[in-house]
C-alpha cells in the first residue's frame, strides 16, 4: 500500500505511543480521517473495525450522536474552567451519578488512567500519614498487572518490558501471585489456584500490612496481560483482607468499567458475606468514562478517606491538581454516558451480542493453534500457538489488510470491540480474524515469545 502524505508527515513529526518510530519506516502509518460507529476510515477509504475499541475507550462507536450533541451544547455554554475555588454543573452532576453508582462519592479528577492511579496512590499514602500511620507509604500488585506508565503507576506495573526500561527511576512495589487461571500448575484446579493465590495475599498482609498503604489490582481481568481473567471469589477475598488487615483496595476499573465485564463495574461480581457487591476503597476510572471521545479520569473513594484530609492546615489538604481537573466537555461527554446506560438496557443488549458472537467465533476456538480461549462481557480472548517474536506485529499489519483493527498482546489475540457490532460486523470480524491468523500462522519465523508486546506492536 502507498504511503500516504498524512502518514508520512506524521512519521516525520510525530512521536507516537509506545512506537518503536524505525518500525514505521517499512511499515507505513494509516492515516485515520473519519469514524463511523464501529468503523475507522483511512484516507485512501479503507474501512477498517475498531475491533479493540481504540485502546479499549470507546463504547458506542464513533460520532455516536448523544456525546456529539452533549459536547456541542455544553460548548455554547462554559468549555473550560479552573475547579480550584470554582464549579460547574456536570461536574457536581457527574459526581453525584458516580457515587449513586458506586457508593464512592467525593469525585477527583484527572484527564487518563496512568493519573488516576497516579492519584489514587498518593491519596492513601497521604490519608494513612494524615491519620497519624506514616510508615505504611507502600503498595502490593498483581503478577502481570498493568496501571499505567508514569512513574507512579508503573512502580505498581507488573510489565517486565516497561519495568526494566525504566526501573532506576522507580520505587518499585511488592509482586503478588496472580489468580489468572492460565498461571495454574498441571493437576491444579480453578479454586485450587485461586486458594492459593489468596493464602499468598493473606501471608504477605499478615506479615507486611505496617508498612502496605493499599493493594491495587484491576478487577476480574487483567488487560495487559493477555486479557487474563480471574475469579470473583479472589477479589471477595482481598477484600476481606485488606479489611482485616488495614489496607486499602483499590480497584482499578479504568480499562473493565462500564459494561465491560457484564456488569457496570467489574468488581460489582464479587460479593461479600450478605451477598452484596464488594465495596473497594478507591475506583479508578476512565477510558469508557466518557465513551472514548474526550480525555477524563476519575478516582473515587470513601467518606473516611476523604475525613483524612479535613482540616484547616493546609497541609493536610490533598496536594494534587491538574490544569484540565473536571473539564465541562468532558464532564458532559461523561453524562451523555450515564444517560445512555439509563436509557437503554446496555448491558442486556451486550448480553445478545456477547452470545452471538461467542457463536460465530467458535471456529476460531476450535483452531487447532489456539491453546487456551476466555471469555467475559465484551471481552474475547485467545492464546496462540507459537514462539515467533513477531507475531503480534506481524498479526496487527495483516488484519489491517483484512478491515481489522487488532493488536495482540504477545501471542494472545483478543476482540474487545464496540458495544454496537451488528450481524454483518460480527461475521467480518471472526472471518477476517480467521483469515489473518492462518496468514501470520502460515508465514512465521522462529523465535522466542514476544511476552508483553501489544503496546509496540
């Protein structure tokens, strides 16, 4: 395909994400003009189907008319504002839907994920401190779990690629054991590993909780790490014992809220001993917060975190902001969300969706290269057969030939598409994911696992 002046622009002056740039010299940019609903378009008309939700942030596919029309009103109105000594209506309205939603109230905001971790770590490092417990100022994750790239969030990212990149500049935390299944030994079954994963939890609390602040986790399904999913009852567990033992949880929802797992948030699947939905510390949220259309974050926390900091020295007030905290367009952007959910049975439509296409892509299951297939909500998951290091890349360039928008984490290829596929986007999806696979399959060179490499990819 011909390089088109837009790409090559951008390759001249752009420095994209997590890019190796030298990468794009052979393999030229797409250059994105227009979206439709699920569909991308680049400038010579090529639809291509955000199958991954364009990093995992959009929702009801793009131009999608209530956000478009929530964001050009609010523009007639206020764009922006500071919110330090000042407010404005969606964001006391945004607020208030999300404590409703969550049992968290007291909103802080940011503008993406990585600083809403950034944020939710310093807010319960500091409460523990303004509570007169100053030594516990460390953090506990997962095995493979992934918070984001600032230098915060990384120290509790669990990504060796990134990790070892950037690790003299990092307070790195504690590595627990992970309760995706796919980390099971042989003859070890699904409670047997998640027992064991909570026993490790519980032995680490027991003996380091003096000094823990707070564990933080993404709940049920670990992106990053190939869509790793793990059962509920771990997260009802650490709940418990982070109770016990004086730590906060913080459930990073950035990537798994919003209907993504089944339910509005994915720690609601989890229960406590009246059958109730856990009720974690902290929420992080962002990317489906506002459809994937503006940038906004949000954490979320309790009324005894946020006593901590009530008093009149100004010192013991949260010392955190950004230019854009709480901008109204995004703010609206958020609503136009909410109201959506409101208005339209969401999740029981996600449901339909979710069964039809685990039906057509059962080909795809049964493949003879895929080793291990999961599934969740509006997320899809299968691992692949190899040892080519360039699998992924080498996947993500062919089904952009094929109309797709996929990018493999490693060898795990995943759908976590739109929530508006319809019966003809669901077929090209698994026909074109299908034709891709026996592609790459077909022409792959020998070499070790890529690991962790859907962000270079």
């Amino acid at each position: 395909m011909a390089t088109s002046s837009l790409a090559e622009r951008s390759r001249q002056a752009v420095w994209h994400p997590c890019t190796q740039m030298k990468g794009h010299e052979e393999h030229p940019l797409r250059a994105i003009v227009r979206g439709e609903g699920p569909w991308l378009i680049d400038d010579q008309g090529h639809r291509i189907l955000d199958a991954v939700s364009s990093w995992w942030v959009n929702l009801f596919g793009h131009g999608f008319a209530p956000i478009v029309e929530a964001i050009t009103d609010q523009l007639t109105q206020l764009d922006h504002t500071m919110l330090a000594g000042l407010t404005h209506a969606p964001v006391v309205e945004l607020s208030e839907r999300l404590g409703a939603l969550t049992g968290l109230g007291h909103a802080f905001y940011a503008s993406d994920g990585a600083s809403a971790t950034e944020i939710a770590l310093k807010m319960s490092a500091h409460s523990w401190r303004n509570r007169g417990l100053p030594g516990k100022h460390r953090f506990i994750g997962l095995q493979g779990g992934y918070h984001g790239e600032t230098a915060g969030a990384l120290s509790v990212t669990d990504i060796p690629l990134f990790r070892e990149a950037y690790a003299p500049l990092l307070r790195l935390s504690a590595t627990l054991p992970s309760p995706d299944l796919r980390h099971a030994a042989v003859g070890v079954s699904a409670d047997e590993h998640t027992a064991a994963c909570v026993q490790a939890l519980a032995d680490h609390l027991a003996e380091h909780h003096a000094s823990i602040a707070a564990l933080i986790l993404e709940p049920l399904v670990q992106g990053a790490a190939g869509m790793g999913i793990y059962s509920p009852a771990y997260l009802s567990a650490a709940r418990d014992l982070c109770k016990q033992h004086q730590v906060h949880l913080i459930a990073d929802e950035i990537a798994v809220g919003f209907g993504r797992t089944g339910t509005m948030f994915a720690h609601q699947q989890a229960l406590d001993a009246n059958g109730q939905p856990i009720r974690p510390d902290f929420i992080c949220l962002s990317k489906g917060l506002t459809g994937g259309v503006l940038p906004l974050s949000a954490v979320l926390t309790t009324d005894e975190v946020y006593a901590a900091f009530w008093d009149d020295r100004t010192a013991h007030g949260f010392l955190h902001s950004h230019s854009y905290t709480g901008n109204p367009l995004a703010c609206r952007a958020a609503l136009a969300v909410l109201d959506t959910f409101d208005n339209e049975d969401v999740l029981a439509r996600n449901r339909a969706t979710a069964l039809r296409l685990s039906t057509l892509a059962e080909p795809l299951t049964r493949h003879p290269r895929v080793t291990a297939h999961r599934h969740i909500g509006m997320i899809w998951a299968w691992d692949i057969d190899t040892t080519d290091a360039t699998f992924a890349a080498r996947f993500h360039r062919t089904a952009l030939d094929h109309g797709l928008l996929l990018r493999p984490i490693g060898n795990s290829l995943y759908f976590m598409p739109p929530y508006v596929l319809t019966e003809t986007d669901m077929q090209h999806l698994v026909a074109g994911t299908l034709r891709t696979l026996d592609q790459v399959l077909a022409a792959e060179l020998p070499g070790s696992s890529s690991g962790h490499g859907e962000r270079l990819a």
